[in-house]
C-alpha cells in the first residue's frame, strides 16, 4: 500500500477522473482536468494506492475560514473522502495516515459528517463534537443555510480550538466565509 500526497497540479488526468468519479456530485462530473486543477489549487489530496490503483482518497481543503464570535479561524477542512472499495480496512488505513501527517505538520484540520458514520470514526478514535455540526452556517443566494452534516471531526485541532468549537450552539453559529 502506498500512501501520498499530492496538489491538484501533479494529479494525472486519470487519478482526476476517478476522483470526480468517485465524489459522486453532479456539477463537478463535467470538469476537465485543467479546470479541476484551478478550482482545487488551495487543496490537497490524499491517495492510498495498492498497485498503483487508488482505493481510498481525501482532500484536503486550505480554502476553508470559520467566524465564530467575529474571530476568524483558519481551519483546513477534511472533505471528499470516499473509499473506492469499500469494507476492506482501506478507509481507517487512510484516516490514521492522514491524521499522522497533518499532525506531524501542526495543520489544524476538521470535518463534517453525518450521524450514520459515527461509528466508523469512533472505531477509528476520532474525537467527534457529537451534533455540532449544525451550528455552521453560510450565507448563500441571500439566505442563511444551516450545514446538514451532524458532527464536527476533530482530525488535528488544539485544546483551546475544541472548546470554542465545542461551545457552537443555536445563539453562536460559526459562519463559513
Ligand atoms: C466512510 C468510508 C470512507 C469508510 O471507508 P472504508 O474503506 O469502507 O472503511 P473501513 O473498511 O476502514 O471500515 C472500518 C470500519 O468502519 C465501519 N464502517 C465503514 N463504513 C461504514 C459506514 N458507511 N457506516 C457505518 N460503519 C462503517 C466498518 O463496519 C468497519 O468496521 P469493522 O472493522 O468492525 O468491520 C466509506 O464508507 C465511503 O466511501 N463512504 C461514502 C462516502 C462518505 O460517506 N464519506 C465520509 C464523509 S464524512
């Protein structure tokens, strides 16, 4: 198995292919490479490859601002992660890499997901701010909306940063910039 990390710019045509493929969102299906490569120029990715097959993928978003309380925060986001093949150990094998190497860093990374995955992250000892992932809004076509993610993942995040993320409530919404 082979681990890496890699910026849109050295992503082969192929590997943009299977991760639009694989992302599964309907208005990004259609991007051609050099179009991928603009739009996620601020992210990286990272592949979990066994012979040279990409079976598991994260990106890593660096365009990612919270306003909590008129403070800005620069979190990287942990986002589109999908494993190709599914149920094999591919998905925890990545997380724990990922988790290694942001921490290695000192990159301050969180994420969002839904209740049914909880049991996936317990398993893989991700710490989980258990239903606050709601109190993330953004301001969109002239509306406030709500993320519809349950949870906040705590992937590399200081002490300090927990609480405040951990205080989100209904009266104090963190804004995404
Ligand atoms: C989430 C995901 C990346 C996990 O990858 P994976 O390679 O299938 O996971 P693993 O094989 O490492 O799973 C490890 C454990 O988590 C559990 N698990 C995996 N996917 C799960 C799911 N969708 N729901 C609940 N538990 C799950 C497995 O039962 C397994 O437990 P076991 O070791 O006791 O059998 C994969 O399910 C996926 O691609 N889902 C669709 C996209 C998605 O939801 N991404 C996450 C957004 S936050």
């Amino acid at each position: 198995m082979r681990y890496s990390v890699k910026r849109s710019k050295d992503l082969s045509d192929k590997e943009i292919e299977l991760i639009l493929k694989s992302w599964e969102i309907e208005n990004w299906l259609d991007l051609d490479a050099s179009s991928f490569k603009i739009k996620f120029q601020n992210s990286e990715f990272h592949l979990l490859e066994i012979d040279s097959k990409i079976v598991s993928l994260a990106r890593i978003n660096f365009d990612f601002k919270l306003e909590i309380q008129k403070n800005l925060y620069n979190f990287a986001e942990f986002v589109g992660f999908v494993s190709i093949e599914k149920m094999k150990g591919y998905g925890s094998f990545l997380l724990n890499k990922i988790v290694a190497n942001l921490t290695e860093r000192k990159i301050e990374t969180i994420g969002f997901c839904k209740m049914d995955l909880r049991q996936f992250y317990e398993k893989n000892n991700i710490k989980i701010l258990y239903g606050k992932g709601i109190f993330i809004t953004e301001f969109e076509n002239n509306e406030w909306i709500d993320s519809d993610d349950d949870d906040i993942l705590i992937i590399n995040t200081s002490e300090e940063n927990i609480n405040i993320l951990q205080n989100l409530n209904e009266q104090n919404k963190a804004i995404l910039i």
